[in-house]
C-alpha cells in the first residue's frame, strides 16, 4: 500500500497525496484541507460564497454554503451529482467546475458532509 502512494505521489506529486489521504477515511481536518485546496477560491475560506476568484464580473454567485435555506433546497445526492460533474449537469452554470477526475468518490461524499456542517442543515430529503 505505501509503495503504490509514494508511486503514485512521485507521478502526480501533492495532489495524489490528497487523493490518498481521502480514500482512507473521510476526517474532518482532511475534509477540511480539501475544500481549502479545491473550492475555497471561489465558495470562500468558510463557505460563504466569497473567495477571492469572485469579482464582481463573476457572471453567478458562488453558492453560500452557510445559506441553510437555500442548501435545505438540496438533496445530498444533488449535492454530490453537482460536484462531480460540474454546474451545467444541474442546469446551473459552468462557473461551478466538475470534479468527479479530480476528487474521489470518499473524498466527495466527505464533502457534502462538510457543507451540511456550514450550513448546519439536513438538506431537503428523499
Ligand atoms: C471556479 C469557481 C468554483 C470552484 C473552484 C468551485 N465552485 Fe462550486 N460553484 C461555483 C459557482 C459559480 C456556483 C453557482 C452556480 C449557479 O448557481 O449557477 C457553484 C455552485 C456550487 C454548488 C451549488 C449547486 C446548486 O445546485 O445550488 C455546490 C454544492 C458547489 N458549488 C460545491 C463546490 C465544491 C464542493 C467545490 C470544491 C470541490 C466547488 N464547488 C468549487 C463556482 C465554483
């Protein structure tokens, strides 16, 4: 097992790191260190939608991830079907970039984890 990540780190460098770390178990501060790394640039350090990549020629607002009630607008799974394939697969815009080659499917549903902790809600079930 460390064989293939140091290969595989050698190859792809840090962000195979990343990847691995993911797949192992879905902690907090990892989470925490994959949202920093892949979308705090535009949802903001804390998931308020305010990164530094927007201006104000941004075309749509990245979504505020501490808006419960627009998150409670939400399924888990729509989360995870926008994450993965990007905004245009939920009729939204491509500003919102796909991530299912990038990130893992642990490291994804860590995620949708991580913003129902920012928005302190349970997400419009079913
Ligand atoms: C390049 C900027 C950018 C990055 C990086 C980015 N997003 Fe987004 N995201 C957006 C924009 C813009 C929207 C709003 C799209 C819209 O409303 O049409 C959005 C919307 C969303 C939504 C809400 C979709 C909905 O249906 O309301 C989720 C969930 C989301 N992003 C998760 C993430 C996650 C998780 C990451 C990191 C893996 C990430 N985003 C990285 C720009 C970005």
């Amino acid at each position: 097992m460390m064989k293939k990540i140091s290969k595989l780190a050698l190859l792809t460098g840090g962000l195979a790191i990343l990847a691995a770390i993911g797949t192992q178990s879905a902690r907090a501060a990892e989470t925490e260190q994959v949202f920093q790394f892949y979308c705090s640039q535009c949802h903001g350090l804390e998931g308020k939608g305010d990164g530094p990549n927007v201006t104000k020629d941004f075309p749509v607002s990245p979504r505020n991830f501490t808006n419960a009630e627009e998150m409670n607008k939400l399924t888990d799974a729509d989360i995870r079907n926008v994450v993965l394939d990007g905004g245009p697969a939920a009729s939204k815009s491509p500003m919102m970039p796909p991530w299912g080659k990038t990130l893992t499917e642990a490291q994804v549903d860590s995620l949708v984890k991580h913003l129902r902790m920012l928005c302190k809600c349970k997400g419009k079930q079913g």
